[in-house]
C-alpha cells in the first residue's frame, strides 16, 4: 500500500501537469478596468450631451410627445445607473449587465436619431407655414440630435467591441478548462485512478 507521501507526491505531480497544460495556451483578453473606465467616460460625456437635448425635445413635442420623451429618459437614467456601477466595479461590465449596457447605449442612438428625423420634419412644417424661429429651433435640435446619435453609436461600438472580447474570453477559458480536465482525466486513467460517479 502507497504511503502518504507516495500520493501527496502523486497528486502533486498531476496537479503540476494539469496547471502546465492550462498555462500553454494564449492569455484571455478580457478587458480591462482602464478600457473600461474610458468607456464610462465616453459615455457620460455622451448622454450628457443628449440629455440636454430632451428637455429641449420636450419643449418642441409639447404634450403629444411626453410619452416618446420620457421612454427617451428612462433609458438615459438606465445607462446612468448602470456607469455609478460601473464606476465603483468595473469588471461588473464583464457579465450579464455589460451586455444590457450596450443595449441602452444602441436605445439610446436610435432614440436620438428619431428626435433628429422628428424634429426636421417639425421644422419643415414650420417654415411651410411661415413660422421662421419655429424651423430654426426645429433645425438646431435636429442638428443636436443627430451629432448626439453620431457619439452614441461611437461609444456604443466601442461597447460592443468590449462586450464582444469578454465572450470570447469566456469561451476560451471553457475550452481550455474542457482541455485541461480531458488531460487529467486521460493521466488518471493511465495511471489506474477511476474517479468516482
């Protein structure tokens, strides 16, 4: 019968192998907390950008577009809320909550990009009815909007890409962790140890 220091020596030399089979493949390239943090911040700038412009929405829209106007609000106070989050732990953008990220950001781009479309067809109204500072303030808005919905789509690219790099991250380590326990089950077995069902 093997003594103790038989298979602690064992158990040791499988462990070794298995950590020096999982370290041969390429690092995982999550992203970082700095890339992550640079995201943040382009995404306040952003939205900070496109929240002055709802107000100005609403004024225009009047009560027709409240509701529009304040789906538009409830969309930039998720992505708030989800960059004070962020702020405090970056790496919670890799999960779940990094994916709902990205999908407020594209809202939030479509959203602006239909206060651009909305607000040149008022202000075409306004100049065909005469109503001259009726169609500039409907041009500058619609101008506002579509430079917001420009740096949105850029910073919700660049979401994407992140986004994107986490899965494949997550991938790789399933592979590589389905990799490393098929060798050590393949050296277990070669060395008569049968784990238990």
């Amino acid at each position: 019968m093997p003594s103790l220091r038989h298979v602690f020596l064992f158990f040791f030399s499988i462990s070794a192998f298995c950590a020096g089979a999982r370290g041969q493949d390429k690092e995982v390239n999550f992203p970082t907390d700095d890339e992550i943090r640079l995201l943040l911040t382009q995404a306040e700038r952003a939205i900070g950008q496109y929240k002055l412009l709802l107000d100005q929405e609403q004024m225009m829209l009047g009560e027709k577009g409240s509701e529009a106007v304040a789906k538009d609000r409830q969309v930039v106070e998720n992505i708030e809320i989800a960059i004070k989050a962020f702020r405090k732990n970056p790496q919670g953008f890799n999960g779940p909550l990094g994916f709902a990220f990205f999908e407020w950001l594209d809202d939030a781009d479509r959203n602006a990009l239909l206060c651009a479309t909305t607000s040149l067809n008022d202000s075409t109204t306004s100049m065909l009815t005469g109503d001259k500072d009726g169609a500039q303030a409907g041009l500058h808005l619609a101008q506002g909007c579509m430079d917001a919905s420009a740096l949105i789509y850029t910073v919700s690219e660049n979401a994407g890409a992140l986004y994107a790099r986490y899965v494949e991250g997550e991938e790789k380590l399933a592979k590589e962790g389905l990799r490393v326990a098929e060798k050590c089950a393949a050296v277990l077995k070669q060395k008569g140890i049968v784990p238990k069902q």
